[in-house]
C-alpha cells in the first residue's frame, strides 16, 4: 500500500501488541509496520539488513517515534532521519510519557512534527490510531519526490 504505511517505533513488546489491536480496530485502509528498535527502524527506511528487498520508493506515510529507546534514542533517530535525503522529510510524530518541557523542545529542535502524550488506555490508544490514520494519511500532504531536492 504505498503512501498508507506507518511505521511504528516502539520497544515494549506489550504495548507493541496494544498498538497493533487498536490500528486493527480503526478500520480505515492502512498498513501498520511495528519495530522495536531505533537500528530496525532505519534499516527499514534505508533498506539494510532484513529489510534489504524492500522497495525504497515506497517509505511510510508517517513514522510514530517512542522518545526512550534503548541504545539509540528518539532525537538521534529523529537526527538520522533529517540529515538522510531519502527521509529528511517524512513526517515523525514523537510519542512519549514524558511531559518534560526539555523532552518536547528536544525532539521539536530534532526536526519532530508532533509531539503528543502516550496513550496509556485501550480506548485512548484507539482514538488517538483513528486521529493519526484521518490526518497523517488522509489530510497532511507530503513531497511527492523523496531523495531529490533542490538546495
């Protein structure tokens, strides 16, 4: 499904398979790809490892960034991200449990296009699939050339 994909970075196993039931529950056209780690998230948006056959002319809709990750975190993701032609202007959505002023200034001084609260209820968690589905795939446009721009 191209330009319908969303790719979801979350390390908590738990709330991984939360996730994937309240997108499941939405019931609009989409296609949620769950990784639990910073590196599985930019081998698949660069195509390295597992990832090596997939079509790099097809990147996500939107990529949903949980801020703590172990290893490499949300703004050095965030920072990959920005610095690399393919991907500098995917929309990220950074999703935390953190409120800290200095988490919110970081992932938006990162080059993050949202930052919102994690939902820590069933029934939240699925409005907030339903919101992000509606805007981030139906409303918010996107460069329709990704890798080659002008600067």
């Amino acid at each position: 499904m191209p330009g319908r994909t969303i790719l979801f970075v979350e390390d908590n196993e738990d709330y991984q398979e939360l996730i994937r039931l309240a997108f499941d529950s939405c019931e609009i056209e989409h296609n949620l790809v769950v990784v639990q780690s910073a590196m599985e998230a930019l081998d698949y948006l660069l195509g390295n490892g597992r990832y090596s056959e997939r079509n790099l002319e097809e990147l996500p809709a939107l990529i949903i960034l949980d801020l703590n990750l172990p290893l490499i975190n949300g703004p050095e993701v965030l920072q990959s991200i920005r610095a690399n032609p393919l991907t500098r202007f995917l929309p990220v959505v950074v999703m935390s449990s953190s409120s800290e002023p200095e988490d919110i200034r970081t992932s938006y001084l990162f080059g993050c296009n949202s930052y919102i609260p994690k939902p820590l209820d069933f029934t939240q968690l699925q409005n907030f699939a339903r919101e992000i589905i509606l805007y981030w795939l139906n409303i918010n446009q996107i460069p329709p050339v990704f890798g080659v721009v002008d600067e």
